[in-house]
C-alpha cells in the first residue's frame, strides 16, 4: 500500500521546501526589524530615571537658614554643600566647596582654599564671596539663626581674600573645622531678596550640590533635577522626586506597586515584611537618630521670660526623674521597635563611639517603685483614687504630644500612659501634624512630647543648641533650644569641650556634657533605633552607606547616598523594547522549524510508505 503523502514527488517538495525556508527567513528578519524599531523608539520615548522617595513627614520650609525638621535638612543637604563636608566611608572630613584648608599655629585663623572648578547649578562661579556673604548674612541678621546661628558663636570674621580664598577668623581656638555644617548659599540669587528668612526657596532653586530644587507642591511633592554642574561630576539619575504619602502603610504600597523606588523610616514589621520579596532590597542601617521622651523643665525665651504653657510641676528636676524611672525603654525597644535598634542612654547613639555612653552608676533605671517612693519623699501626695496632686494641691495632670505622621509615638503613648498612671500621673495624649509639634515644642507649649535629633559626626552643634544662649525670642524666632533647657555649668562643659584641642581629652569633656542633660532628665533616650529602609533593586542600585558597609542610604551626613544612584542596567533586553532573548527564541524556533522540514521532506522523499 502507498502512502497518501502529496510530497512523494521530489521537484514539488523541494520547490516547497525553500519557499518554506524564505518565509521563515523573512519572519526572523521581519522580528528582528521590529526588535530594532522597539528597541529605538522605546530609546526615544524612555522615561526619566528619577528616584522616588516616599515621604510621609511635612516640610516646614525649604529656606536653609530656617529649615529644621529632618524632611527638610535632608532635601537642603541634596542642593547646598558646606565648605567641608563627612564623607562616606566614615564621616571623617573630606572637602566640600573648599578642596583644602589650613589652621594658624595658634588655631585662631582657618583659610580655605576654592577651585576655580567649583560653579553653582546655573553656571555662576561659586565663590569666596559667596562663602563669606553667606556666613554675614547669618551673623547680621537674627531671623537667619534659627538653623544653625549656633555654629557661629566663636567666629569673629569671614572675608574673602580674591574669588578663592576664605579667611575666617575666631573668637578662640575651636576643635570643630568651622567650615563644617553651614550650607552655603549663592550670593548673587539671595542677596536680592527683600526677606531672606521669609524666602520660599521652592522653585528653580540655584544650589551647588548633586541635586537643585525644582518645584515643590506642599502636601504632594518635592522635584529636584540633576546639578549638571556639580563638582563631583553629574549623578548617574536625572532627579529625585518625593512623592507624599498619609502614612507609611500607603508608602509600603507605593513600594510594592512601583509607584516609589525607596522608601525611609519603616516601622519593624514593615520592614520584616518586605524582606525577601522580588525586586526589593531591605537595609536596617547604624542609625544617627535617637527616639526620646522630652520633659518641659520650664522654657524661657531669650530674654530669660517665661514662655509656652508647661505645667510647672515639671521644674522640679525629682518629678522628672521619677517619670524617667517609671517608663520602661527596654519594653519600648523590644515591643515598639521590635529589637531593631539600641537601648537609649544620652542623646549621642553607638554610631558616634568616641562621645557615646555614660557611667552605668548615672543611669536612670526602670523602677516604678522607686519613683513612687521618690514622689512621695517629695511631697506629691496621693488620693484615695490612686492620683497625685502637685505641691499646690492641684491634681498632677500631664499632656504628653506625638506627630500623627510617625505611629510609633501612638504605640509607645499607649505603653507609656498607663505605667505613669502606676505612680499616679495622668496622661492626656494628643498626636498633632509635623509643623503643629515643632511649633507648640519650640514655644513650650506643652508638657512631655516625643521627639527625636539627628547627630552629625562633631557634638559641637548638638551641645549648642543646649546652651543657655540657644534659648529662642517670644514668637519662636532666633536661635534653637533643643529641650528648653540651660544650666551654666553646663555652658561652662560646652566651651571647655568647644576649646579643647587634644580629640582624646575633648571626648572626655563632651560625654560629661551629654551626661549632665541626661542627668538633668529633661530629655529619656528611648532608643537609638535602626534606619529601616527598603528600596526596588530591580530598577536602582549603587548607592553608597555611610558608614561605609553597615550604614544608612536615607538621612546621612550629606548626599552620598543618592548622589550615587545608579538606575539597574537593562542588559538582558533592547531598553523597554522587544527582548532580545525572544528575539534570540524566535530565530531558534524558527531555524528549529525549518530544519525539522528539511528532514521531514527527504523523510517522505524515501520512507513514507505501507
């Protein structure tokens, strides 16, 4: 019997069979045509390789003389370098705006030196006049002290020497290089401006960091454009873009779905979630931040008047104690925190090993009924209901205020209540908005609130703000007090350590410093908590810690972090265009086919029969 196949005759299946290889042929050209076009237009129609960041905490200004909250000193230290800067590696000093400085032999007279290389984002020269403008502007007029008018107390003069050189000149010989922390502003966009603190500085911003402001749209977002003229040399990304979200359950999401690219400040079970999941990367860094309870010992104004509306009660330094004593951190580190972070002691955290700790005798244990037994040797005695009157007979009623952007003060209040209740203190809790705290705490309007610093690498800025002369004016304006607080002995620690040349001896002088605040008990360290962050790893990666290997990406001493960004290289395919490995299985399929044709024809040439 004979095969019913139509190829038995030889010049048809051959015929047939290159037409069959031309068609195939055709159709991988015609694919790789269509890769080539995809890959082209997907190169013409890319999108930017902006960094999203989520932020859930508010601006309070984009004005670097007056900017404080950490949302906003992290944007400005994106768009304005200081003469000096902490590098990454280790946040020792390395340059800035300034490639090298020198100190007199009797350490009065610092001279910085300003490549001629160094120009701002608009293409102005950035120079010692600039420098020496910006650090006038400061010392002449009180409304831009508010940031950092802390910083130069001891400088005498600044002056320009030529376009390169910087002079400054001080009151006495200082360890702290005093070309560190004071961002420098561009002399030709802010000397015309009528109101300098009054300054929005939120729009086609001129800077000379990695990164200028674009536009910012409160409550929405905060766009800044790459500086093209940076002196490092241009970031690998076009911008950054802050995208606001109500809290940081939708900036997880925003993560998730790829509406963000990074995201800071995760609370624990946050971040242990998204560990392991595809295209995210977690980080839990060495923190620079403390997480405290801050107690109104009675602020003042600068004038020595009294100012806001804390309960009087609390300038009894043995009320204050007995409230550190009856709040127990370590439950707040283990429950609140989930362990991911350092139990709390000064203000200085473990990142910073040379000014951090205390004498364990100084510590203020966990000790509900200590602080009774000291209540009561202080005569706050207490009713038939279990609660406390002040020494006037007055009922011992307290407020204690947290941010409604960060839900680790509502978890913590709802510990924290209920253990001063145990030694007979009532607790009103209220959470308010980022701007409403840092302007009820700066004006003393209220009694405990949580709160929280960055540290930079030198303690000089954090023990100034805690000096007598920090205290502010009556609406709030002029310099910054950490915790409404003086003492001149402590004044006294402050210069001794300021003075003090030997790194060894200062170190000494500093941590008694922070211990005398800690002893005061105006301000319990809760914990010192990890930086929990997590970014997509499918579409940026590079981006250096400080420090180096077990650091942070977010909140760092500068700009490191973002500054080297680098958006994940789409080697595996023709930009957002057709892939090259489908290409690359079309072609072989296809070859594939044509060969099994071939084979198949000489097959039913030969053997195709019954």
């Amino acid at each position: 019997m004979f095969s019913t196949s139509t190829d038995s005759d030889p010049s048809t299946a051959h015929r047939r069979w290159f037409v069959g290889l031309a068609l195939a042929l055709a159709a991988v050209v015609a694919l790789s045509t269509l890769a080539a076009t995809s890959s082209q237009a997907a190169d013409s129609d890319k999108a930017s390789t902006t960094l999203k960041i989520a932020i859930a905490s508010e601006i309070d200004t984009l004005n670097p003389f007056t900017a404080i909250l950490a949302s906003s000193t992290g944007v400005m230290a994106l768009q304005y370098e200081a003469l000096v800067a902490y590098g990454a590696k280790d946040n020792s000093v390395v340059p800035g705006i300034a490639s090298k400085w020198a100190t007199s032999a009797d350490g009065l007279t610092w001279t910085f030196t300003i490549p001629k290389d160094r120009v701002w984002s608009d293409g102005e020269p950035l120079t010692a006049n600039d420098v020496a403008w910006t650090f006038g502007a400061v010392k002449s007029n009180e409304k831009l002290q508010q940031a950092n008018g802390g910083l130069l107390t001891n400088i005498k003069t600044v002056t320009a020497e030529g376009d390169q050189t910087v002079k400054i000149v001080l009151i006495e010989a200082q360890a702290p290089n005093p070309g560190a922390e004071l961002p420098i502003v561009p002399e030709h966009v802010w000397s015309g401006v009528n109101k300098p603190e009054a300054f929005a500085n939120d729009k086609d911003a001129v800077g000379s960091g990695p990164f200028v402001v674009k536009s910012y749209k409160q409550g929405q977002s905060v766009e800044l454009v790459a500086n093209k003229n940076f002196w490092r040399g241009a970031p690998k990304i076009d911008g950054i873009t802050y995208v606001y979200y109500k809290n940081s359950d939708a900036a997880v999401q925003g993560l998730k779905t790829g509406e963000v690219d990074l995201v800071r400040d995760l609370e624990p079970a946050q971040f242990k979630a998204l560990k392991g999941q595809k295209g995210i990367t977690t980080n839990a860094g060495a923190g620079r931040r403390y997480t405290s309870v801050n107690i109104n010992s009675g602020a003042k104004d600068a004038k020595g008047a009294p100012l806001g509306n804390g309960n009087p009660a609390l300038k009894d330094v043995a009320l204050r104690t007995a409230i550190f004593s009856a709040i127990d951190n370590k439950t707040l580190l283990t429950k609140v925190q989930q362990g991911l972070g350092t139990l709390g002691q000064t203000e200085v955290p473990p990142v910073y090993p040379s000014y951090y700790g205390i004498d364990p005798a100084d510590v203020i244990k966990f000790d509900p009924v200590a602080a009774n037994t000291m209540l009561d040797g202080a005569g706050y005695k207490r009713g038939s209901d279990g609660m406390r009157t002040d020494k006037t007979g007055e009922p011992l009623d307290l407020r204690l205020m947290g941010r409604t952007s960060n839900p680790q003060h509502a978890q913590m209040a709802d510990y924290i209540k209920p253990w001063l209740k145990e030694i007979g203190i009532n607790v009103e809790v209220t959470m308010q908005s980022d701007n409403q705290v840092n302007n009820d705490s700066t004006l003393g309007k209220y009694d405990l609130y949580f709160t929280g610093f960055g540290l930079g690498p030198d303690p000089d800025f954090q023990l100034s703000v805690n000096t007598c002369s920090s205290y502010p004016n009556s609406d709030g304006s002029g310099s910054l007090s950490e915790n409404n607080w003086c003492d001149p002995a402590f004044d006294t620690l402050f210069t001794a350590q300021h003075t003090e040349l030997d790194s060894a001896k200062r170190a000494i002088i500093a941590k008694d410093a922070f211990a005398m605040i800690y002893k005061a008990a105006v301000n319990d360290v809760i914990f010192y908590a990890q930086s929990l962050e997590a970014y997509r790893s499918d579409r940026f990666g590079g981006f250096d810690k400080q420090p180096a290997t077990t650091g942070v990406i977010g909140g760092q001493n500068g700009y490191w972090g973002y500054y080297s960004a680098t958006p994940v290289s789409a080697s595996s395919d023709n930009g957002d265009g057709f892939p090259i490995w489908a290409t690359i299985l079309i072609i072989v399929v296809l070859a594939g086919a044509v060969t099994a044709v071939a084979m198949r024809r000489r097959g039913a040439n030969s053997e195709d029969r019954e």
